[in-house]
C-alpha cells in the first residue's frame, strides 16, 4: 500500500503513525505514560505494524527473501 508512495512521502506517512500514536497514549489517562514512554510506545507499536502487517513490501511480512 505504502511501496505506491515517493520514498519521501512514503516516510512521512511512517513517521505520522508513530506521532499519532503518540498522541493517542497521552489522551488515554488510564496508561500513565510520560511524554518519553509515549514516544517510545509510539515508535514501537508502528515498528509492529509495519513488520506484521503487508503495509509495505519493503521489510516485514510482505518483503522478499534476501538473497545470500
């Protein structure tokens, strides 16, 4: 979904992910993050979705096998 995108746009799109879900954690009060464990959970949660989920082909579920 994401490989269709210019790599500069394409990046961005990854780096959005990672603030709103930033975000979203500090709106949720029952978490108690501070701002750094919301980044950090920001950071780590689109790590996962970008390695689990075929929103790219470049690396994770939809990438192709390296070759040796």
């Amino acid at each position: 979904m994401l490989d269709k995108l210019p790599a500069s746009v394409r990046h961005f799109v990854i780096l959005g992910m990672g603030w709103v879900v930033s975000n979203g954690t500090n709106w949720v009060t029952g978490l108690h993050l501070d701002p750094a464990q919301a980044s950090a959970a920001g950071v780590g949660v689109s790590a996962l979705v970008l390695i689990f989920t075929p929103l790219t082909k470049q690396y994770g579920v939809g990438a192709p096998k390296p070759t040796v």
